[in-house]
C-alpha cells in the first residue's frame, strides 16, 4: 500500500471561500423569499424556517471571517 503525502494547511484563499458562501446563500434567501408567494402554507412554514437556518449559517460564517482574517493578519 502506497502512503499518500498529506496536503499542507492552505488557508490563504479562507476568507475569499467564505465571503462567497455568504454571497451565495444569501441569494438562496432571496430565491426562497421569492418562491414563498407561490407556495401552500406547508411551504411557506418550510421556506421560512430553512431561512432562518441560512441566516444562522450566515452569522457563523461572518465569524470564521474575522477568525481568519486576524489568524492571517497574526502571521504577517
């Protein structure tokens, strides 16, 4: 069995993964707000707490934005 080179720890484009992880769903949030008007009521319930899900994801990546921006800073 042939052992495989673990990769380095590349954390250089971190930040910039994140900030689009934001962006996109972000624009998740909007689509779903849109879909909501043609939605049941079922819908509208599930559309509504998977938001809040993506808005909770949203917090989340913000701090490992900071987190990494300071870890980067930190190595300078």
């Amino acid at each position: 069995m042939a052992w495989q080179k673990s990769n380095p720890d590349d954390r250089s484009d971190n930040v910039e993964k994140l900030q689009q992880l934001i962006q996109s769903t972000e624009e998740n949030i909007h689509k779903a707000e849109e879909a909501i008007a043609h939605g049941t009521a079922h819908d509208k319930a599930a559309i509504e707490a998977k938001n809040e899900r993506r808005r909770e994801s949203i917090q989340a990546f913000k701090s490992e934005v900071k987190d990494e921006a300071h870890q980067q800073h930190d190595l300078t």
